[in-house]
C-alpha cells in the first residue's frame, strides 16, 4: 500500500509530434525488521519521465 502523487504536462511539437514529462512522487507503507537487527523502513521513490510521442 501507499499512494502516488503525480504531474505532468503534455504539449504539441507540430502536426504529428508532441512532447510530454511527467514526475511522480511513490509514498511506501512504512515497515519495521524485528529480529536480531531492528529497523524501520520508510520507503519511497521518485520518478522523472520525459516522452516524445509520435500519432499517425
């Protein structure tokens, strides 16, 4: 579990070209390691996206 926080653009390059980027922030749920080490893990990402699209 956890959630995706996301924004992105996408514009026109010209007739049958367009360009997108788009960057997401990932929230992991948060989990503890019991044993004979302990820790706890708040996990999480982020990505960076860049598109170049081409329609027929």
């Amino acid at each position: 579990g956890g959630y995706n926080l996301g924004i992105g653009v996408e514009v026109p390059l010209n007739k049958n070209f367009s360009g997108r980027i788009e960057y997401d922030y990932i929230k992991y749920d948060s989990f503890n390691n019991n044993g004979n080490v302990s820790s706890s893990n708040s996990p999480s990402d982020n990505l960076g996206l860049a598109s170049l699209l081409y329609r027929f």
